[in-house]
C-alpha cells in the first residue's frame, strides 16, 4: 500500500508492524550552495501521526477483548526507523534523496502477564495458573491457548469452543462420558457417578501443557490460539505451575489503564497535527515569500 502525503511517500503492508516511511526530502539550494531540506520537521510529524494511528488500532483490539477468555493484550514498542537522508552530489537545482529504509517502524508484542483466575464450577473449564499453554490440534496443526472453556464433541472428546481437539500426553483427550477430576498436574481420572470415588485405573489421559523457550515471538492467529515459529521449542511446565479445573483465567487487559492511553493517544494525535499544519505554513511562506526578498 503507498500513500502521497504531500512529498512523503508512507508505504506498508497494512499489517502491524510492517508500515515504514519512504521519505522523499525535498531540496533546494539556496543562491549561496546551500542545501536546504524543506521537510525533516513534517517527517518526524508524519511518523508521529502513524505511531498513534497504530498506537489506537492496538488499544481498540484490546478493549474489544477485555471479557475474551485468556487473551492476552498487545503492547506495541517503537523503533528508530527513520536514516539519514542521503546527500545526492549533484548540481542540478531541485534533487531528491531517498534515504535507507527499514521495515521495521513498530513491534507489536503480547503482553503473556496472568489473568484474574475466577471460577465456574464448570468440570470441563481449566485455568493455567502460572506460565504454560494447552495444546490444540487444528487443521493447520498443533496451536497453543491460554483459553481452557472446554467442551465434548458428538464422539466424546475433549474440544475447544471452535471445535478443535485438546491434545493429551497421548494424543486428542477421549472422555467416556462420566465425570472427571483433574489434579494440579493436569492429570484427568474418571469417576464414579454412584459413589464419587476413582475408578480402578480411569486414569484416561493428562492434559499436554507446555512452555515455550521463547513465547515472546508466539504469532496471534485468530479465536485466541498462538502459533510457534521454528525457534521455539517446547519446555515442561515449571513446578510452580498449576492447572485449576472449574476455573477460567481471565484477559489481562486494564480497561482503566487502555481508557488512559486512548486519551493520551488522541491528545499526541492532534498535537502531531497541529506541528505538521505549522509546519506547513513555514514551508509556505519560505518558498512563496523568502525567496522574494532581495
């Protein structure tokens, strides 16, 4: 995607992460050989205004998730983008110079912080107290979700609310249809409806929660599921992790706090404005005043 903004090129992919600013600094040598770049100012303006704009897109994702069950809100991070303008040795009057870019102008990370852990009473939800992740086979393969509002399909296993199989030790989890307990290890045993007590040997299966080694660089896919590049490889739970059965870990957004970055982000916005209008004008009244004077 390019857009013009005057002589300022702002190109992307549309995606976070991957705008960046193609700057065509404008110049003109004065009488005395002096090169004169017009617009460094609305630049730095314009990659203002971009840095909010996306500062909004991710504050208004995460407000709209504020009730998702174990998402995770995005924190985005900024980078120094904008090189040098290189200087063309040339003589021609008016010259352009399009300085080194980069494609990184921000980084959108997952804030993986623990959500508020509230209860159900519902034996099919699980809480991950702690780091770690389930695991869920998909059609693209193996995903990972803090999400754990369970549920059984028509044949008996254990599913995620968008129908893809939570995965055990030993593969998809087959439930036979009695209750179930689940210790602090994930290890789900079947019970006896008639007395409450375990089944001789029900153990059916223990729920495959993983760490990650680098869960920085977990890749958001849609309905709260995380995808792992090639770099991550996966890590028992640490001892101090726990799984809470008739639990649900809650968003970890701070609606209060989002609410405070949205005013300070309309407030930056309109300030990154105001600098390019003025700048504007100066621009103006150099190239349709100064230059008159004698």
């Amino acid at each position: 995607m390019i857009v013009r903004f005057g002589r300022i090129l702002l190109a992307g992919d549309g995606q976070w992460g991957g705008w960046y600013v193609c700057c065509k600094a404008y110049e003109k040598r004065s009488t005395q050989g002096v090169l004169i770049k017009m617009v460094e100012g609305i630049l730095e303006a314009v990659r203002g205004c971009l840095k909010e704009e996306l500062r909004m897109d991710i504050i208004a994702n995460n407000l709209a998730n504020a009730t998702a069950i174990g998402f995770k809100k995005d924190r985005i991070s900024f980078q120094t983008v904008l090189a040098t303008v290189q200087e063309n040795q040339t003589s021609q009057a008016d010259t352009t110079a399009v300085p080194e870019t980069y494609p990184g102008l921000v980084r959108v990370q997952s804030d993986l912080s623990q959500g508020e852990i509230r209860g159900t009473g519902n034996p099919l939800d699980f809480a991950i107290n702690g780091s770690g992740y389930f695991k869920v086979l998909t059609p693209e393969g193996v995903r990972y979700t803090r999400k754990g509002n369970f549920a059984l399909d028509g044949e008996g296993y254990l599913i995620t609310q968008e129908g893809y199989r939570v995965l055990g030790k030993s593969g998809p989890i087959l439930m036979n249809g009695n209750p179930v307990e689940t210790d602090d290890a994930g290890k789900i045993v079947e019970m006896d409806v008639a007395s409450g007590a375990n089944f001789e040997g029900a153990d059916l299966d223990e729920l495959d929660v993983v760490d990650l080694s680098n869960p920085e660089t977990l890749i958001k896919e849609g309905n709260l599921l995380f995808r792992a590049g090639d770099q991550n490889q996966e890590l028992p739970i640490s001892a101090e992790t726990s799984i809470k059965q008739g639990y649900l870990e809650g968003s970890n957004v701070d609606v209060a706090q989002e609410m405070v970055n949205m005013i300070h982000c309309t407030r930056a916005f309109e300030s990154y404005q105001k600098a390019i209008q003025t700048l504007d004008k100066l621009d103006s009244k150099a190239v349709n005043e100064v230059g008159r004077l004698r």
